[in-house]
C-alpha cells in the first residue's frame, strides 16, 4: 500500500510538472526533458506512468474530469449550474485545471486530439439534462445533446474572453452572465426562480466540497 | 493611383503571407524570415508596412474586421444575427479570417495584447443590439453591453468546439444553435418569429455580399 501511495504521489508530481511546462511552452514546444527537470524524477519513473509527451497531455486534460464532482442537489439544475461554476472557479485557482483547459485550445497541438475534454464535458452536462428533464425542470422543446454542446462550446469561449481580457478575474461573472442568457430558454422559468446563478457560486461550491476557504473574486464590469 | 495600388497589393501579399505563417507556426514560432520568404517581397517593402512580428499579427488581427459588413435590414436582430452567421461562414473558408481567430485565442502569444479583436466585436456588436433597443426589439432587462459580451465569448468558444470536432464543418449548425438559445432571453418573441437562424444563413449572405455562390456546408449532428 506505501508502495502504491507513492505511486501516485509520483505521477501526480510528474502531471504537475507537465501541467506547469505545457502552459509555459505549449504542447509543441514543451519537452519531456523539461518535465524531467520540473517534477525531479528519474527517467524510468516518467517513463513507467506515461510513455511519450502525448500520453502526458492526455494525464493534464484527463485531470480535470477528476473534480468534476458537486454534491447531489433536489434540482439538477442547479447541479449544472454547480458542476459549470465549480469548474470556473477551480480555472481561476488550480493550475491543473487551468493547464488542462489551456492544452485542450492549443491550436498548435496538432498532433493531440483534443477533442476528447469537449466530448467529454458534453457528455457530463448532457446526463444532468437528462436527469433534469426527467424530472420535469426543462422546457419541452429542449434536445439535450445540442443544449449540452452549446453549454460547453460556449464557455470554452467564455473563459478564453475572461482570461483575455482579466487573467479570469472576472471569470465569474462573466459565467454567470452566459447561464443567465442560456437557461431561460432551457429551464422553467418556476424552477429557474429557484437556482442560484450568482457569480460568486464557484467559490460558495468550492468551500461545500472540499472545507477550504474559497478565494474571493474581484468583480468587473464588461468593457 | 497605380503606385498606391501596387503598395496596396503589397500590404494584402504580406499580410496573407503572415496569416499562413501564423496559422501554421503559431505567433511565438512564426519568424518574419519565413513570412519574408513566403510573401516573396523585400525585406524594405516589409518593413515599409510592417515594423515588426507584432505589427504584423496586429494586421492579420485588423483584417476580419474589414470583412464585418452585412446588408442594412429593418430589424436590427437580423443585421446581429447576419454578422455572426457570416463571420462564421468566413470562419470556415477565408484563411485570413480562420488566422485572425486563431492569433486571438493562442495562448503562446503572450506579448501581443490579444483583446482587441474581443473588444471591438464586442463593441459592434452592442452597437447593433443599442439599436435594435431603440427600435422596441429587444426584451426589458436586456443590458446590451453584457449581452454583447456574452454573444462575442461564447462564439469564440463554439467556433474552436467546432474547428477541434469537425474542422469547422458543422460550424453553420453550431452557430444556429448557439443564436436559438441566446436570443430567445433576449429578443421578443414577435421579433424573432421574423429572423431567419438557419444554419446555412452564412452563405446566403456571404452570397448576397459579394455575389459570389457560397459552399455548401456539411451539417453534422452533435456527438
């Protein structure tokens, strides 16, 4: 079991490692001798956990599926609007996260399929919907897969624009911007009334899960 | 006269050769030597327009913007809508509009100030929205500067969505889908019954602005 915890204290220093020098690099530009030198293992460790540059990306952009989790709500609404601003939140705070989204817009890693977070991510969103519209909290028009596509697609851009324009800093309020345009057409207006969209949500769920105190967003108006 | 159209022939040769070596280097690998040997000018009549890397990215950058322009309609949603549908179109088959996009969202471009393109797009798009207000097109609550900055964002993430799924080929589909869950929570529903969201909206008006005949684009559905 000792033997095994280290294991996995090992990769997560080496996807650390890799996060730090893909974001810095690029996926293109970034080397394995980098990782090397970042995470200060052996070679025959790296090489144990991932066998080339690629397989590290797919550890970065795979880590962000791991905190995924909200605590189960009555309203799966709200559970989405959880999972979206608990991902915003976590961007803005965990170099993982931020890592993985950044690879998966990397528009010269083009060796990399990078599709796998989009799909992924759809996937996720599109179950509450189904959880959702099982319940009756969705309006009847509502195709859950092309509502989960738009919702992902939309704030891959989303948090591209806030990092842009405010290295994330006003990265939940622009989130909570884009639910408040999108979800009155996808939710009833009687069970919307009862979601909380507020742009400080990421770090009132972040708090919730994990016991830490969340860091406070500084607001900003658009342009 | 012809002097000055040479210089302009000369600008445009450079900033295609610059939109190419962009695309396929990225901003921080792209060198002007490569776009020098790719354009087959004179380093002179570079540096005559140009003064550096930045210059240039600035004017691949400027280019979409000179391709915004879309027929006056009497409701303004319409001229919203035909903005985007069209800019989306172009996406699709104008290199230097696909490098502009891709020079504003890549990450490895760290000391080019990439907010430009996201500020003025913002920026015309309120302006029609602002419009659209003043003629009672538009619901209440709608604040046109976050609406704007909502429709901007959330593009920029649904067209990368659709460049890594599908080279771009279901992007008309995407487009559509992103405006029929936006615009409802911000249009009236008088007004909108009246505005044409389909996917292929992007050729008919790139068809009736140039009077070229439009690609024909292949609609996937989503995964």
């Amino acid at each position: 079991m000792v033997k095994q915890d280290r294991a996995i204290r090992t990769r997560q220093t080496i996807l650390a490692a890799a996060a730090k020098v893909f974001e810095e690099r690029g996926y293109q530009a970034a080397t394995i001798t980098e990782i090397l030198a970042t995470a200060g293992v052996t070679k025959g460790a790296l090489y144990f956990h991932f066998q080339s540059k690629e397989h590290l990306a797919q550890g970065v952009l795979a880590e962000q599926d791991q905190r995924l989790s909200v605590p189960a709500r009555t309203c799966k609404v709200q559970e989405i609007v959880d999972t979206v601003a608990l991902h915003a939140y976590r961007l803005r705070t965990d170099p993982m996260v931020r890592a993985g989204v950044r690879l998966s817009l990397d528009q010269q890693a083009t060796d990399l399929d990078r599709s796998g977070p989009f799909r992924r991510w759809s996937g996720v969103i599109r179950s509450f919907l189904d959880k959702a519209q099982a319940q009756g909290e969705l309006l009847p028009h509502v195709v859950t897969a092309e509502t989960a596509d738009v919702l992902v697609g939309s704030f891959a851009g989303v948090q591209a624009m806030s990092q842009i324009i405010s290295c994330y800093q006003d990265l939940g309020h622009r989130t909570s911007e884009l639910l408040r345009h999108l979800l009155p057409n996808v939710v009833l207006s009687s069970v919307l009334t009862t979601v909380d969209l507020s742009a400080d949500r990421g770090a009132v769920v972040f708090a919730e899960v994990t016991g830490l105190p969340a860091e406070v967003e500084l607001v900003a108006a658009p342009g």
